[in-house]
C-alpha cells in the first residue's frame, strides 16, 4: 500500500535556547536546505527563536550565517552583555543587562528582512516565553488558528518580533523581563527549551529538532559564574530531554566546554558543527530517510 503521507508531509523545525552555542544550529541547517527539506514550521526558544524568525523571514542557510555574525559582532560592540558594578548598584529593574539595547538590536535584524510583526509572516512560526507571574508558558506564533492541546498555555498571534524574541531570550537576572499586557515575560528555556510539542499540536506529521546537549563533565567549578553557568544549562538541559523524544528525529551537537554567555566564538562554534557533520553526515542522512523526512 503506498503512503501517501509521505507526498503530503508537513515537517515542523524545532531550535533549543543556547546562546552562543545555537550558532552550531547554522551548519546543520544548510545540510538540511541541501537535502532539499522544505520546513513548513519553525519554532525555537531563547537565542534559538531568533534563528526561528530568521528562517520564517525566508533566510536561506548562507543568509542565516550572514545574519548571525552581524548579531554578533554588533552585540560585542554595542557591549550589551558587559556587566558593570557601578550600573548594577544603580539597576531598578529585574535585570543586570541592558534588554532595551538587545531588543533594539532585533529590530535592526529583522526590519532589514522587511517585516517586523509576528501576523505579518508568511511561514508559520512559534516563540516560546514564560510569564514569571503566574509560570505559565506563553507561545506566541504566527498562525491564528493555532490551537494547543495543553491546558495551561497562553496563546498570543500578534506584537512586535524583536519585543517576542527578546522576551525569550531575557534569561532571568541577567535581562529584565519583558511587560506585555499584564505578563513579566523571561526566557522561555525554564520550562520549554526546545519546543516540539507545539508545532505538533500545529498539525507537523514529522520534526526535526536541533540542541546542543554536552556529554562533558568537569570535576570542579571554581566560581560564581560557572556555577551559575552550570546551573542554568541543567535547567535547559532537563526540558530539552523531555521534549527531543516528541521529535522524529533529533540531531545533538555536543560542544565541549563552550558555554552560552561567549559570544564571540561563532567561528569556533560553526567549526564544530561543521566537523560533527563530516563525522555523522552518512549516518544522519540514513536516519533521515528510515524517518521519511527525505
């Protein structure tokens, strides 16, 4: 019997959070568009909404590159993750960062691609956010039919991208929340990091998901900061597993001992994913088939 399924499949792409280390997303994506995979959905979370929204602003790979080490290098000089005591003894918000400054960086991005609305899109597109408030996970997407089958999920199909995007990157303490309406918004990765679920409940008949989970171990961490650091990829990492499951394929670049926070190792980073590729592209390309994504 044939399946027709196959001549009529919807294929939903699911990015996990991970700051700098979702630039490793990059590479796999351009192996994905040369296998000819044509995404009906994109969803992402934290820096991964941001590759996301570029993807459903119609970027191809090479433009998605181009994009992101523009991100960067504005990032680094606009100096938006430097972290002064003296504005810390003067901050009156929830937020060491300068979250203004990030989302006027987002604005930049994405008017260069013409639009600036969620509604406006013409690809479908998920942004996960969490309201400090009440926990309760915000999906903010593009389809105004979207319909979630969980319960405790607030649905919003409208507002301003780079305010979206900032909300789902706001990693609590570090940048502020977000106020839309009457929610305190802060990165989405405390509860879904990766999110497959909704572009499930969209009505994707397979997905495929990116995270960048690390097998590494340390027998220390000396300070504050990895500890921190530590701390915060546990909290992703735990709502990564439960979501990869959801998707029909998973493809996990692990990233050794880079951490989310160093911006400026893009070209380390595109590096590894693209050597993982060299390493994993027959094995992956075989998975992708026996899944009937190819």
């Amino acid at each position: 019997m044939i399946n027709f399924e196959i001549f009529n499949k919807k294929i939903g792409l699911s990015l996990s959070g991970g700051g700098i280390k979702s630039y490793a997303q990059q590479p796999i994506i351009e192996y994905l568009y040369a296998q000819k995979i044509k995404f009906s959905y994109f969803a992402g979370t934290s820096m991964g909404s941001v590759i996301a929204t570029l993807l459903a602003l119609g970027l191809n790979a090479e433009e998605l590159k181009t994009s992101l080490i523009r991100l960067e290098k504005n990032f680094l000089d606009r100096k938006i993750i430097t972290l002064k005591i003296t504005s810390i003894a003067r901050n009156n918000h929830n937020g060491f960062l300068d979250g203004e400054k990030l989302e006027k960086l987002l604005e930049e991005e994405f008017s260069l691609h013409g639009i600036t609305r969620i509604e406006n899109l013409k690809s479908s597109l998920f942004v996960v956010a969490v309201d400090i408030l009440t926990s309760q996970l915000v999906i903010f997407t593009s389809c105004k039919t979207f319909k979630t089958k969980n319960p405790n999920v607030k649905v919003i199909t409208s507002g301003k991208l780079s305010q979206i995007v900032r909300a789902s990157c706001s990693i609590p303490v570090l940048f502020p929340s977000v106020d839309i309406d009457d929610m305190k918004l802060v990165d989405g990765g405390l509860l879904m990091a990766m999110p497959v679920s909704p572009i499930i409940d969209a009505g994707a008949k397979k997905v495929v998901s990116i995270s960048m989970l690390s097998d590494q171990s340390k027998t220390s961490y000396d300070s504050v900061m990895e500890v921190g650091l530590r701390s915060l990829d546990m909290i992703l990492d735990a709502s990564i597993y439960i979501e990869k499951g959801k998707s029909n394929v998973n493809i996990n670049i692990p990233l050794g001992d880079i951490t989310i926070v160093e911006v400026g190792k893009s070209e380390i980073v595109f590096e590894k994913s693209k050597q993982w590729l060299i390493e994993n592209s027959e094995s992956l390309n075989k998975l992708l088939k026996e899944k009937e994504i190819l």
